[in-house]
C-alpha cells in the first residue's frame, strides 16, 4: 500500500525519482525483457549490467551462490555489449516514466571511452553508471584500489559533460583511503557516487562437500547480501562526509528491508540500490522494501527522506 502522506521520492544528478529505491548494476539487468521487468516494477530508476565495448559470455559456471547470510558472484562480467542498452535506451523510457541508467565497465580507459563518448550522444540515457570496480574480470585489478589509474580515468572522462557520470566503488576499509579517493573525487566533475560494490575475492565454502561453491577464480569471489551491509554502511557514511556536496551518494550493499534502507538513507545516501535481494525475491522486493520504509518512515513521523537524510547521531 502506497502511503500518499509519506513520499520515498529523491533527486540526483538532476534526476528525478518517485522511489529512492532501485535495482544494483548485476542481477536481473542483463536484457531488454529483464529491464523491462523493472521499469514495470516499484523501482525508481533502471540501472542495466554493466557492459563492455563487445558482448560477454561471461565466466563458467556455476558463478552464483548464496545462502541465508548473502551471495557470492564470479559473473565475470556477462552482457551483452553497449551498443544494445544504447539502442534499446529510447524504447525503455518512452514506457516507463523513470530514469534510464547504464552502467559501464569498459576492459580498459581506451574502451570506457569509446563507450562513453557514444552514450553521450544518446538523449533518453539519464545518466551513467562507471563501474570501476569490478572483482571478477581474471587478470584485471579492479581500477578503484589503484588511486593514480583512477586519477587518469577521471581526468580522461572530465570533459564528457552532456550526460552525467557517476562512478561506482569498490568498499574501502581504511580511513586514509576513504580520505586519499573522496580527495581526488572531489576535483572532478562526478555527478554521483555508488558505495558499494560486492566485497572482491571473499571465499564462501560448502561444509558437506568440503569443496568451494562457485567454479572460476578457485571459488574466489563478489560477496554480497548480510555480510557486507556494515562495510557499506560506513562506506556511505564517510564518502557523505568527505566528498563535496554536490555529489550525490548512492548506498548499495545488504539491503533486505524497508529497515536497511533507512539505515543508507541516514547514512547520507540519496538513494539506494538493491543486489543480492533482487536476485533472489526479483522485481517484487522494490514494492515490498518501499512499503517497509514508508511504514517505518510513518511511524517516526516523517514525511520526506529529507526529514531524517544524513542525519545519523553521532553518540
Ligand atoms: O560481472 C561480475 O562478475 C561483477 C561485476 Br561487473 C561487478 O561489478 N561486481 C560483481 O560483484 N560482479
């Protein structure tokens, strides 16, 4: 039940959301008929698989695992190459009323380019999503733990102002480097901020077969889900605080619940994105997690994410 007196709306990047609440770059945003699924869906935005210059099979399988704590992914990154979530991008938002999102993960800053120079001429793509993160590419580091290969890449990309760009990173764990990153974030034009990406190379292992659960990399892989909602918590929490004001941060990691939203949002984040969940519960989740926040939101007597955004207490 949509609660009329208690509005889950947001802005960022000078996007307009009727729900703060959306899908992560991975499950379920692979295909046309998949992000159609959740433009029909309760989410606010659609966010597509992030793609490369040329499509991808992807790792062998299996690649997914979860259980009740969370996941682990070695997707190694599958889809189905730029150019078709450019050339589906007029069709999805002349039926949904809701940004349009792409995420991209070019294997190298000459193929992030050559995608984003393309995207950008593109006029139904609200903004963009680069992934500099990713944990699963075999013989690829991912780019946001190398400080001075990010310093490139946002220098290269700075001059690409006709779509907004945003940059998602991988969690962080020491204060120097939430300081050293929101430092040379800061001095470049980056609409928006998504923390966090799954936390690279964890290990989840099957007791009965004595055996890791997914097959490339040794087992090694993204984890996601319970397991990495304080990590994103405290990610979202100091790049708010570091981080010029301007740049909007968006909270991704351990959301189930109405609950865990709340919890992003008063962490800073201006919106949130949804992963492990969303894999497991699909599109229904955004209208079930939006119902959640809107209770508690009631409850507390808000009503606007405004009312409580940022404003965790220090104790
Ligand atoms: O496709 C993947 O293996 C993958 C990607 Br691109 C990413 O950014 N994060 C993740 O956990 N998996």
């Amino acid at each position: 039940m949509i609660r009329s007196n208690v509005s889950v709306a947001t802005q960022f990047a000078g996007l307009q959301l009727q729900s703060c609440i959306y899908n992560a770059s991975g499950p379920w945003c692979t295909t046309k008929k998949e992000l159609m699924d959740i433009g029909q869906s309760a989410a606010g935005a659609i966010i597509t698989k992030s793609c490369t210059l040329l499509a991808r099979e992807g790792n062998p399988t299996p690649r997914y695992f979860e259980n009740n704590l969370g996941s682990i992914n070695s997707m190694g990154l599958p889809n189905k190459g730029y150019q078709y979530y450019q050339s589906i991008a007029e069709e999805i938002t002349a039926k949904f009323q809701k940004p349009y999102i792409v995420s991209v993960s070019g294997l190298s800053l000459e193929n992030n380019m050559r995608i984003l120079e393309s995207l950008q001429t593109q006029k139904n793509i609200a903004a963009i999503e680069l992934n500099l993160s990713c944990p699963n590419v075999v013989g690829k580091a991912q780019t946001a733990y190398d400080f001075p290969q990010v310093v490139k890449v946002l220098r290269a990309i700075a001059p690409l102002n006709k779509i907004p760009i945003g940059i998602k990173l991988p969690p962080y764990f020491d204060f120097i480097h939430f300081q050293e990153m929101a430092a040379i974030i800061n001095q470049y034009p980056i609409a928006f901020v998504t923390c966090v990406n799954s936390i690279g190379n964890g290990l989840l292992i099957d007791i009965e077969k004595e055996a890791v659960v997914i097959q490339p990399k040794g087992g090694f892989g993204g984890i996601g889900g319970d397991y990495i909602k304080p990590t994103a918590l405290a990610n979202v929490c100091k790049f708010r605080e570091l981080l010029r004001a301007d740049i909007s941060v968006i909270g991704c990691g351990g959301i189930k619940t109405g609950q865990d939203v709340f919890e992003h949002l008063l962490c800073g984040a201006d919106a949130v994105q949804i992963g492990t969940q969303f894999m497991s519960e699909k599109a229904t989740c955004f209208k079930r997690i939006v119902n959640e926040l809107q209770h508690l939101m009631q409850k507390k007597g808000y009503h606007s994410i405004a009312d409580f955004k940022g404003k965790l207490i220090q104790a």
